[in-house]
C-alpha cells in the first residue's frame, strides 16, 4: 500500500519569506500523481498544485512550486513570499496512476503559521 | 455556481442510531468519494464510486455503507456497526476518470455523538 509522510506536523515562517514544507512517499507504481492540498480554518480542502510523475518539470502556480526528486520519492512544497492567508494546514497526497477513479492518499497534514 | 454541497453542517448520533450524511455536486463529475478525517491525521478514503450504481469500498470501509442512484448524489450512512463515528466527513467528486484530475471538495460534515 502506499503511504504519504510529512514530517513536520508544524511550520513558522515570517510574512515574505519563503518556506518549505516536506512530504515523502512510497509506492512501487511508476505512475501516478501527487498534490498538495491547503485546508484553512474553515476546514474547505483548497487544491494549491499539482504533478504528474511521468513529468521532470517541476510544477509552479504563482508563489507556489514543487520539488518533485522521484528516485527520491520526494515532493516538497515551497512558498514565496508567504502571506497571512497561507496560514493552513497543508496536506500532501498521492494517488497511483492508470485507469479506475482510486480515492487519495494522504499525509498527516503540516500546520503553518506565518509571523506578522 | 457549480460546486459540491454536503448536509446538514453538524450532525448528532445518538448510541444505536444509523445517520446519513448527504452530498450533492452539480459539477457533472462521474467520480465521487468520502473521506474521514480525525483531528491530527489526514484524510482516509472510506468509499468512492466511478459511475452511477456502482462503488467500491475504500481503507476504512466498515461500519459505512453508500449508494449512487443518481450521479449528483452520493450520500454515506454511518451505521451503528461504527463504533467511533465522531470525525469531519468530506465529500468530494472528479470529472471522468482520469487519475490526474482533481478532486474538489465540498465543506464537510461534523458528526458527534450524544
């Protein structure tokens, strides 16, 4: 089965810097997805980003960007210029690739906090 | 607008009792899925279904039963088989099957017990 890992149940950054949130995986598919997912204090799930594993390049969506080492099974989030509406948790997930509709997997979610 | 609606907001089980928590999409996605998610973990797939009157059972099915009659509807009963129901419930749906689309969330239901 597949597992999603973050190891940083918390993070704390100062408003306009950057930050980076980990997130490892293990599967033994070679397709498949990955996300990261914001969920604020209203408890809505918010898709920030997404990566397809058959893609080398990293994907970016404005102040958001991923580090995607797939022999490393490694997906990491990195925020610039954070802003006080990033504050969440933030949730890496998995899903394995080829047809069927297969729910997500995810991990146990990183809180961040950002600093005025 | 288009999006997913889950009722009601809060729901109470008392000891014994069966509940059922609804969701609704007007997205026109085929896949639909319910989650669990308990305080410090993240979210784990109870059912998902890809298409209308068919689903399949996700990590932590039991004590769970769904139907799809409908392809805007994908309700989850909590049974008195589940002996810890209370968690936040999200509903969530994807367009087609292709693994790579997202899914989109609709914004849970909390469950307790009395």
């Amino acid at each position: 089965a597949q597992t999603v890992t973050q190891s940083q149940p918390e993070m704390s950054v100062q408003e306009a810097e950057t930050v980076t949130l980990s997130c490892t995986y293990d599967t033994s598919e070679s397709d498949y997805y990955l996300f990261w997912y914001k969920q604020p204090p209203s408890r809505q799930m918010i898709l920030v980003i997404r990566q397809e594993a058959y893609k080398q390049q990293n994907a970016t969506e404005n102040r958001f960007s991923v580090n995607f080492q797939k022999a490393a099974k490694s997906f990491s989030l990195k925020i610039s210029d954070s802003q006080l509406g990033d504050a969440a948790m933030y949730f890496c997930a998995y899903r394995r690739g080829g047809g069927g509709a297969d729910g997500l997997t995810f991990g146990k979610g990183t809180h961040l906090i950002i600093q005025p | 607008d288009g999006g997913i609606t889950q009722s009601p907001k809060y729901l109470f089980r008392k000891e014994g009792q069966n509940v059922t928590l609804s969701c609704e999409q007007n997205l026109n996605h085929d896949a639909m899925y319910w989650y669990r998610q308990d305080p410090g973990q993240g979210l784990r797939l109870i059912y998902y279904s890809q298409i209308v009157n068919d689903f399949q059972k996700g990590d932590i099915a039991e004590g769970y039963s769904v139907s799809r009659e409908k392809k805007e509807s994908f309700p989850l009963t909590v049974t008195s088989a589940q002996k810890n129901p209370t968690a936040f419930y999200l509903c969530a749906s994807s367009a087609g099957t292709g693994v790579g689309q997202p899914q989109h969330f609709g914004d849970g239901t909390r469950l307790s017990i009395l």
